[in-house]
C-alpha cells in the first residue's frame, strides 16, 4: 500500500505538471482575491494601528470645543465633570502669511504652546528647536508645510494677528495627531503650500490676540470607560455662555473624519471583491476537475480494480484542487504583502504620519489561506466524490455517448440555414446550459467588476462640475475670524483686480428634529447670489425661500426630517437662542450637510445689520499679483481659499488615486475573464476534439474548425455583457452609499463610456485566452484524436 500511496502522489504531481497552464489561470484567479483581502485589510489595519498608537503616545484629545472667550476661571469647573481625565486651553486663530520670495498670500491655523509645555495633542519635533515659551516671536511650523515653502530653522516671514503685522522666526518644525490631514478652509484636499499649522509660545499668542487669561479652544481627555455624551453636554450648557460652538468628539473632528472614510473604504473593498473571486474559483475548479474524472474513467476503474479505496480516489482528487489552491494563496500572500505594505506607505506619506506601524494580522493569513483552500476543495469536492463512487465495471467501460434529440431550437436554426459551424456553437452552449451559464456570470463578474471601478472618474466629473463651474463660480473666497459689517463687501470690490464681490453670513448651530440631534453650519444668503450658489444635483439653481430654512436631503434624513416640518434650530457662537423654522426646501448636494437661510430671515432673528463671514469674488488674471500682494495688507483677514490651485490639487491627487485604482481593476478583471475563457476553451478543445477533427477530415479549413472553438467563448462574453453593466452598476451603487458620510456623498453616475471600456478589456481578455488555446488545435494528430473512446 506505501508503493500504491506513492504511485498516487506520483500521478499527483504529473497531472500538476500537465495541466499546469489551466491550474495557473485558476489559481490566478484565486490569489487576485488572497491579494485583495490581505491588501485591504493590510493597509486599512496599517492606518487604524499607526494612528490608535500616534493617539496613544501623544495624548489626542477625546473632546473638542470652540468658543468665542472664556475666562480661565472656568478650567476648575471644567476638571471636575465626571469623567474629565485632563484639559488643555488654548488660544487658536487663522493667520494670513506674507513668506518671502512668494507672490501668493498664505493661510495657516496659529495655535498656542502652553508654557509648561502641551499635555494633549502633544506634537512631535522633525526639526530644529521648541522656542522658549517667553518668546514673543518665535514659531514652530507644521512640517509639510515648512518643506512646502521653503521656511527652515532661523528663517522669517510676516504673520497678521488680529490686525497687526508681525515678523516670526522658525525654530522648528512638527506633526501633530491633531493635524494628520491637514485642510483648509474651504479646501477640499491638504495643499501644504498654501496652508498650514503654526505653533506659538502662548503668552506671546494670547497678548497678540487680546486672550491673556481666557481661551477660545478647549480639548478634553476622558477617563478610561466614561462616556462621552455627559461630557460634552456638560461642556455645551458651562460654556455656552461664553459663545460655544458645540462641542464634538473624535468622529466630527476633521482630520480624523477622513481617516475614518479612508479606512472605512478599505473595509468595503475587503468584503465586495474577495467572494467574488472565490466563487470564480469555486466554479472554474469544478469545471476542469469534472472534465479530468470524465478523461481518467478508464484509470480510476483500473486504480479500484488493483485496490484502491473510495478514500484513497477522493482525497487524490482533492489533493490535486488543494495545490491549486496552496499555488494560489501562495501568489496571493506575496502579491497581497507587498502591494499592502506598499500602498500603505503611500497613504502614511499623504496622511503625514511620522511613522507607519504596519502588522498584518496572522488571522487575516489564516482567513484568507482557509478561504481559499475552502473554494478550491469546493470546486472538487463533486467531482472527486463521482470518482470515488465509480464501479471498476462501469469505469473500465467507455461512457455512454449522450442522447441528443431535436428541438424546436434545432428545428428554428435549420429554418434560418445557419452554417454547420455557427450549429455546432450554438448546440454546444443550449446542451450545456449550466455551464455556458457560469461561464456567462464568470465573465459578467470581471465586467461588473471594472464597471464598478471606473465610475469614479464620472462620478468626479459630476462632482467639479457642480462644485467648481456651477456652485462655486467665484475665483477667490475671503475668510474672516469673525463675522464683520457688510461693508466690507464693497472694500473687496475696490482691492485690484476684483470684478465681482458677494457676502454671505455663516453661522454654528444643533438643528433638532423629534429625536434626532446634528451639529450644522448654517450659511445666510442673499436671493440671486451669483457666485456662490446652491445647485441641485439636476442643475437648478436653489434659493432658500423666505422665512424658514432649507436642508441638504442627507442632513434631512438624519434629522427624520421632510419638506414642511417645523425643526428646531439652537444657534451657537456669537447668536445666541433657539428658534422653530419650517423646513421650506430640500436640496441634493455632494460636499457636507448643508443649511440655507435667507439674510433677511437671518437678519430679522438676531436682530442686526447684515453680517458676513466671508467674501465670494471673481478676478481679472492680470491683475493675479497685485490682488495676492493685497491680501496680505489686509488686517481683518483670516485667510483665502483660490478656487483654481483648489480645483487643480483636488483634479491632480484624485486623478492619481484613480489611476492607481482603475489600474488595479483592471488587472483584476483581466484575471478572471482570462481564468474563465482559457478554461472553458481548454474543456471544449477536450471535449469535442473528434468533432473538431471529423469537420476538418469531411474537408473543413483550419479558420471554419477555429471558429467553433473560439465563437463559443466568444459568444458567451458577448451575452455576459449587459448582466456584467447590471452587475456593475448593483456595486456602484453600493459603493457610494458606503462611501457616503458628513463629509461628502459619491453620486452614481455610470457613462456610457464606462460600460463600453469595460467590455473592451473583457471581450479583448476573452479573444487573447481562446486564440492562445486555438493554437493547440492546428497541432492536433487527426488520426490519434478519432482514435480516442472520448
């Protein structure tokens, strides 16, 4: 029995060697899916663990809050809520920047250094020195923004606070866990150029703001398993009177709310893509397993007859798809680590990390290999148990030709004289449903799978549009640290270059509704604004009627609010009261949760002259230089946001991402068209060898022989296209409801364009697999082929 053992593994290893090119597709096809779990779930625990120890070792805060001035008197009250571990109050404000040797004005977030040195939040020196905290102008910049304009340890630029010009020193430069992603206001992406964050001695920044003993921020540490809810409403009813802005947690604060959608991306690719490519596996190991039981019926009978078990044949039979499947994780595991740890760094690099802790789980090993030896067994498991369960008399015999019968098929196929060939094709996939079935979805998969990738770039086509050409028609946005007259909008029309110029009031407040609860920024417009305008996702330009307010429809539906119900509205900041609007428009938008008032309803409810908080304006480009060189001369100023460098870094970092991802799909959706057609065309060369030799004896060509084996696969790609755009378009729209978060909604839009591009790479994939296969059959030896019992 060691001899026969032997003998079975021997066999094992030569059927290996024979059908390697078949077992390569599948296992191809397989490791594609190891690669994309370990991938996923390599860089997602790779983010999720480098930032929880970041957070960890330099104490990010649990809590934020703003307010407009609170006395420090108010720090011993606030130590005492249950639940509070540690506070740190600080003084924070935007700044313009005049560096030198740049023409464009820059904005960065001042934040204060406390004098015995940060307790929360704490950031990390890269370079140079902290400065003394006596200093009076002595800065530390964030690092990317350092580098990014060329401001090291000893270098000047000129920073207005609060109306002032001063003259700052570098001492340093440094990261922050509160700063990972760093982004301006009214940017969309970091622009490290253009904005940063600058630390200063607290003394020096509070005198220069007129905060000496009060602050306007506040981070929170909680005790281990306190709650947050009790904090933050405890910190919202002590400091609402000193114009609070609403405390919030990790999740609303900025830089760790994109982390999260990051990560929480990752998590969907991990668990949409994997399954598909198991199944594949599943469906193309029991394809080519059933047809090697159906060639080796004579050996398995004569292996019974010298004595081997049922045992024995079944579990050869699942040793030889666990190679495969052993083959296949194997790739997966090397593609997987490597692609993981690769884009990983990238992430660490464009996140501004200090450091990538990267540790892929031995679990996710474990899973994926399971996973995977688990489809591959499955695919066999049929086969090998129809081997096991042949009778040595019934094996030994040749198999029963099948019993065809005419149809109504055949009978309308005679009618319509199609060749003998194109009859051939079509008999073989209507007397194989199943199979021409699997085959139709395997390929429907791949569509569907680069179907669902490439609309992003529509979707972001979609998204400028309406954002950058249709909402935000302004060159420049103007932002101040405080709301100032309306007045200020004709200054702006007289700064050089300036064409146009609008106001617009934004203000804080907790929008209640029933049960429901959301912190918003509510933004006051005048009807008929031109430059700043609320564009619906159909092109209609919205105004917020009179007398109410209007909701983006992803705000409303967290508020379980609809058109015509009266919700509560508590304004926070500088306004202070509550008051009960009627919802009076509901709006689709793309970026943030949205909330209108009419200015004269805004007006009316606090009483004032009109306000505004910043200025929308349109620019003569000749006059670029002088506009910038004004900004800086500005006293009430806080920054700019350019529109343009906006839409450019934004077109640039997204066009990149796409590129690496629509890449990546691509291969993947290669993969498995390859793995389908180069299989199935291997089984049909199998299967009808003697058909094929018979058409080329009565005198057939080698092309009309051809066209049999490759209309087949063919065929079958091209009526696996609209189920793979169905496919598609059912995970994009998945996709973007996953994508979906306070930050931004991804709307589904899948051109035609898309579609079209997608069946290209499959039917092309498909061609390329069956011709390769087609080559084998000008080799074929007529005479030994009609010789064959199969």
């Amino acid at each position: 029995m060691v001899n026969g053992m032997e003998a079975l593994d021997r066999k094992l290893i030569r059927d290996f060697r024979r059908l390697w090119s078949q077992f390569l597709a599948i296992s191809l096809v397989l490791a594609a899916g190891v690669a994309v779990l370990l991938m996923s779930f390599g860089m997602s625990d790779a983010l999720e663990e480098t930032r929880a120890t970041y957070y960890e070792r330099n104490r990010f805060a649990d809590v934020f809050i703003d307010v407009n001035r609170a006395p420090n008197s108010m720090l011993d009250i606030i130590r005492n809520i249950d639940g509070v571990a540690s506070i740190e109050p600080r003084v924070t404000t935007y700044a313009t920047l005049d560096i030198p040797a740049k023409v464009d004005a820059t904005v960065a977030y001042v934040v204060s250094l406390p004098e015995n040195g940060t307790s929360l939040n704490q950031p990390i020196l890269r370079l140079g020195n902290w400065p003394d905290a006596t200093a009076t102008d002595a800065v530390v910049l964030n690092a990317p923004f350092g580098e990014a304009n060329n401001l090291w340890p000893g270098d000047d630029f000129t920073a207005t606070l609060n109306g002032t010009k001063r003259t700052l020193t570098v001492t340093g430069w440094a990261l922050s866990p509160e700063f990972i992603y760093t982004i301006g206001p009214g940017s969309l992406i970091p622009n490290d150029e253009d904005f940063g964050v600058i630390w200063m001695p607290e003394q020096a920044l509070a005198a220069a703001l007129d905060r000496t003993g009060a602050f306007n921020n506040l981070s929170v540490k909680l005790r281990s398993g306190y709650r947050l809810e009790p904090v933050i409403d405890a910190l919202d009813i002590f400091l609402e009177p000193y114009g609070a802005l609403g405390a919030i947690d990790r999740t609303e604060q900025v830089s760790n709310a994109f982390i999260d959608a990051e990560i929480t991306q990752l998590r969907t690719l991990a668990y949409t893509l994997p399954p598909i490519f198991l199944g594949i596996t599943i469906f193309l190991v029991n394809m080519v397993m059933g047809r090697i039981v159906a060639l080796e019926r004579a050996e398995i009978g004569l292996l019974k007859a010298l004595g081997y078990s049922d045992t024995a044949i079944l579990m050869h039979y699942l040793l030889l798809a666990s190679l495969v499947g052993v083959f296949g994780v194997s790739i997966g595991y090397v593609a997987g680590s490597w692609l993981s740890f690769e884009l990983a760094k990238l992430y660490a690099d464009f996140l501004k990390f200090p450091y990538l802790i990267y540790s892929v789980s031995w679990n996710i090993y474990v899973l994926s290999g399971v996973l995977g030896l688990i489809a591959a067994g499955t695919g066999a498991a049929r086969a090998a148990w129809v081997a096991a369960r042949l009778a040595p008399a019934t094996a030994m015999a040749p198999p029963a030709p099948p019993r065809f019968t005419t149809s109504w098929v055949d009978r309308a196929l005679h009618l319509i004289r199609v060749s003998q060939p194109t009859m051939m094709i079509l008999r073989g996939i209507i007397r194989w449903p199943v199979r021409a079935g699997l085959s139709i979805l395997g390929m429907a998969l791949a569509v569907g799978i680069l179907v669902s990738s490439n609309f992003f770039p529509d979707a972001l086509d979609l998204i400028i549009d309406t954002a950058f050409y249709q909402s935000n028609r302004q060159h420049a946005v103007l932002f101040f640290n405080d709301e100032v007259d309306e007045k200020v909008v004709e200054e702006a029309r007289r700064l050089p270059g300036v064409l146009q110029a609008e106001g617009q009031q934004v203000m804080t407040a907790v929008l209640r509704h029933e049960h429901y609860r959301k912190r918003a920024t509510i933004e006051a417009r005048r009807p008929g604004m031109n430059l700043s305008r609320v564009v619906s996702t159909n092109g209609q330009v919205v105004d917020a009627p009179p007398g109410g307010i209007m909701l983006s429809e992803r705000l409303a539906a967290q508020l379980g609010a609809s058109l015509g119900d009266v919700i509560e509205v508590k304004f926070l900041g500088v306004h202070q009261g509550t008051y009960t609007l009627p919802v009076t428009q509901l709006v689709t938008q793309f970026f943030g949760l949205g909330a209108y008032m009419d200015q004269t309803t805004a007006n009316r409810l606090f009483q004032q002259d009109p306000r505004v908080s910043i200025v929308n304006v349109t620019l003569d480009a000749a006059h670029g230089d002088a506009f910038q060189q004004s900004l800086k001369d500005l006293p009430k100023l806080a920054g700019r946001a350019m529109l343009a460098e906006n839409r450019a870094g934004f077109e640039d970092t997204i066009s990149r991402n796409i590129l690496i991802t629509t890449t990546i799909y691509a291969i993947l959706g290669t993969l498995i068209t390859v793995g389908v057609a180069y299989n199935g065309a291997r089984i049909q060369l199998s299967e009808r060898a003697r058909e094929l030799a018979s058409l080329r004896i009565l005198g057939f060509t080698k092309g009309e022989v051809g066209f049999v084996l490759v209309g087949e696969i063919m065929l079958l790609a091209v009526l696996a296209q609209p189920l793979g755009w169905w496919i598609g378009w059912g995970v994009a729209k998945m996709l973007t409801e996953s994508y979906t978060s306070d930050l931004y909604s991804m709307p589904l839009v899948v051109s035609a364009s898309t579609f079209s591009s997608a069946s290209l790479i499959v039917l092309t994939a498909a061609l390329v697999s069956v011709l390769i296969v087609r080559r084998r059959l000008d080799g074929i030896d007529l005479v030994s082929v009609m010789k064959t019992r199969e």
